[in-house]
C-alpha cells in the first residue's frame, strides 16, 4: 500500500475502497488473491460460491456478521470462546478448501 | 471560486482549478505516460470519468458497494507504534497490539509487520526476534498476514555495506568496477532474501512481501527475481507480493536480464510479465508523482499505467498508493480527498485487483 499516517493512508483506503476484512469478506477473499493468484472478481466469486450468497453480500456488514458468526470463522467484535487468531484461520482454511502456512504448521506440530 | 474545482498539487497544496485545466491536465497526464511507456492512453469515457472523480464535491469518494477490493499494506501497522520517520504516531504499542488494532479497528483485509528499518538487510542479524514476533502474532491474528520489507541493495554498498559504491565509482569513470560490485551485490542479497525467507517460512509465515523493489536498479529488481523464484521452490506455501519503488527500472547496471529480458527501463505492464514468470502472487506497481503538477495529471497519469498492467497481468494487481505515489500526494498526511480520489480512480478506471 505505502505509508502515510495511519488515518490518511491506510485508514482513508479501506474506508473508500476495501472489503472491510473481517468485519465482512475481506480476509477470505485475499486469501484466494494470496493462495490461487485470483483476480479481484474471480476471487469473489470463489468465495460467494463457498459460503452461499450473493457477491454483493460479500462486503455488507448485515449479511456478514451472521455469516462469519454462524460458521464461527472470526467476527470483528469479542465474544469470548469464539474462534479467533489460529482457530478462525483453520476453519476458514477447510471452508476455502485452501493451504495456510500457519495451519500446516500448527497441523503438524499435533501430528494431523 | 464557485466555477472552480477543489484539487491538489503535488505536494499536496489545495489549489481551486478551472475545469477546463482540469481537463487539459487529465489530457497532459494520459499523454505523457502513454508516450513514455508505449501504451494505450485513456479512453474519452474514462477521461470523462476520473474527472468527475476529481470534480465530485464531496470531501470523501468511493467505489459503488460491489467495487470493493483487497487491500495490502508495507506495514501499515506500524504506524501506529513508529516515529515521524515511518509517519508513525508514536502510540505506546507492541507490536502484536498494533496488528491486532489495524484488523479489528481499521478493517483492514491483511495486516502485516516488518523491520522498523524496513530493508531485509538488517533483518537478517536479528531473524531469530522477527521470526518469534511474527510465529506470536499469527497465533492470534485472523487476517491474512504478511513479513515485508525492501530488498534495498543500496544498503550492500559503502559505506553502509561490504561492496564498492557504483555510484561512486561511475562518476570517477570506472565502470568496469561499478558493474562487478554490483553483480557480487545482487548474489548477496538474494542469498540474505532467500535465507529470510525460509527462516519466516518455517515459523508458518503466511505472506511475505518485497517491497519498493529494484530502490537501486535493475540489479536490485534482478536478486528480488532470483530470490521470488528460489523461494517459490522452497516455500510454495508462502504468499508473495513483490511491490515496485518506482514506475520505471532504473539500469544502475545497464546489462541484467532475467529469462532473458533485459530489466533496464522496464515500465510496470512489463515489470509485472517477470515477476509473474519469478512466481510472484501479487503485483504492485509504483508510478512517479511529480509534485510540480497537479493531482488530476498525477492521478491520470498513473491511472494510465496501471490500466495498461492490470489488462495484461495474469496475477492479482495492487498499485502502492502512499503519500507520493500514484496520485497519492508526496505528503507524509496525506488528505483524505486526494487519498480517496486515487483510491476510487484506481479501482474503477484502472481495474485495480487491490491497493
């Protein structure tokens, strides 16, 4: 991206154009640009079609709280016992049928 | 000023323009990087549309709810911890607190941390402390997380490194010897790059970033190749983004080539076609601004050139877009009009697959 300070750069990006990371979809649509080389509108589609809905849902808050939360794969406010950090990444993982570093080597230190 | 359109120069300055001007500058900034690149300049629709991007009263832009795209970052976290120096805002936070603010406060797609240096070089003596900070943070960070940094050979070079200063050496005429120091240089660094790499692949490292690559040339951008390459060998499951310093590859060395492509004056629609071939995931392009000009010949200008990438790029395209590049002005708080106009501009004009 660039640096700037952290509300006129990055902060003025995402608000105008970004996904909204875990607040929506965004998260689960980069992992498809980082593990897949997916262009921006293919890389949504995958993800849609993973979870069901609509691309336009992708990145609307309504819709996406109750999707993260009801697949338990990380929401952006604190519920304790919710899956976060490592957990969210190893259920997001299966869900996008993809590999992430961090899970392999967390699988592997527990032997699966 | 009623007739007259907000905009900015360069540098930032607010200057209120006729739109006519705005206009002849959309016009001048299209023209010039279609003739120094070879590519398309933009369309009359898509000069119609940037310049009601720029015209747009209103403070803050954005793309329509659909457009949105993915958005990387060389560290932005650590804005919140660092000095002046990084337009940091030396909030007292660890660095995990940083990353963990930047997902959940700002929303941001992907987080990622670096060297406070931000050059791999002096990662290096310190491996075993960045691998531990990155191996804690991704236990409890969700978002897709990069290590980034700059290849910058500059740093090889003396005083600062082991090796002869081309720079140097080439005004005194002694060309042979500038062209060797950097030819030993570029093996250095890929080694160092490639040994990072491992060492952040092995604590599960989802990401990592090379970023503002070839700072000092084709050389530079040659062992950012070579160690892409390497790395995609021996850690396929590790993401790579490898970012550009500049829209244009400088030859500080003149004969490097990878694949056979010469690397020297490569502009970004052909700066991404190698580092696709180097096995890259993701691309950003960096284009020039020249902070005499205005933001509408600045932002033209780069929507120009990232239009021309993104439709010949087979991997996802995010164009760098901090304070002085691409539209960006060259001002360390970057208002909020300008960042936003280049956001929306870059995203709906030039297709930008992420920022």
């Amino acid at each position: 991206m660039g640096t700037g300070d952290i509300f006129g750069m990055p902060t003025a990006h995402i608000l105008a154009s970004a996904m909204g990371g875990i607040r929506t979809a965004g998260d689960l649509v980069a992992w498809m640009q980082m593990t897949r080389k997916m262009k921006i509108d293919e890389a949504k589609t995958y993800v849609a079609d993973k979870l069901g809905i609509d691309v336009i849902a992708l990145t609307d808050e309504e819709i996406m709280r109750q999707v993260r939360e009801d697949l338990d794969i990380g929401i952006i406010t604190s519920v304790s016992g919710s899956a976060k950090g490592i957990v969210a990444k190893w259920k997001i993982a299966e869900l996008l049928d993809i590999e992430i570093n961090s899970v392999n080597l967390l699988k592997s230190k527990l032997g699966i | 000023m009623t007739n007259k359109i907000m905009c900015r120069m360069g540098d930032g300055e607010r200057v209120w323009l006729p739109s006519e001007q705005v206009k002849e500058d959309i016009l001048r900034g299209t023209q010039d990087a279609a003739e120094r690149a070879h590519i398309p300049e933009l369309t009359s629709e898509d000069g119609e549309r940037l310049f009601d991007i720029i015209a747009d009263p209103s403070k803050v832009v954005s793309v329509e709810p659909g457009e949105e795209v993915i958005v990387t970052d060389d560290a932005a976290s650590m804005l919140f911890y660092a000095d002046q120096e990084n337009s940091g805002q030396g909030i007292p936070m660890s660095r995990t607190q940083s990353l963990l603010a930047y997902e959940r406060a700002c929303a941001a797609d992907t987080i990622s941390i670096g060297h406070t240096d931000y050059s791999y070089k002096q990662v290096k003596p310190i491996i075993n402390y960045e691998t531990q900070e990155y191996y804690n943070a991704s236990q409890v960070t969700t978002a897709p997380f990069f290590y980034g940094s700059q290849p910058n050979m500059g740093l090889y070079f003396q005083p600062d490194g082991p090796y002869p200063n081309p720079a140097e050496l080439l005004p005194e005429g002694k060309i042979s010897q500038a062209l060797e120091a950097q030819e030993i240089a570029l093996e250095h660094l890929a080694d160092d790059l490639v040994y990072i790499g491992k060492r952040m692949n092995a604590v599960g490292c989802e990401g990592f970033n090379f970023d503002t690559a070839a700072s000092a040339g084709d050389a530079d951008f040659k062992a950012t190749l070579k160690a892409v390459s390497k790395l995609k060998e021996v850690a396929p499951g590790m993401s790579i983004e490898v970012g550009m310093s500049s829209e244009f590859v400088m030859g500080m060395h003149g004969d490097m080539t990878y694949n056979g492509k010469r690397l020297a004056g490569l502009y970004p629609h052909e700066q991404v076609k190698v580092v696709e071939e180097a096995g890259a995931d993701i691309f950003g392009p960096a284009i020039n601004v020249n902070t005499s000009e205005s933001i509408p010949w600045n932002l033209s200008r780069a929507v120009t050139f990232v239009k021309a990438t993104v439709a010949v790029a087979e991997i996802p395209v995010h164009p760098n877009v901090g304070m002085g590049v691409c539209g960006v002005p060259m001002f360390e708080v970057p208002p909020v009009d300008a960042v936003t106009r280049a956001s929306k501009s870059l995203v709906q004009i030039g297709k930008a697959d992420g920022l």
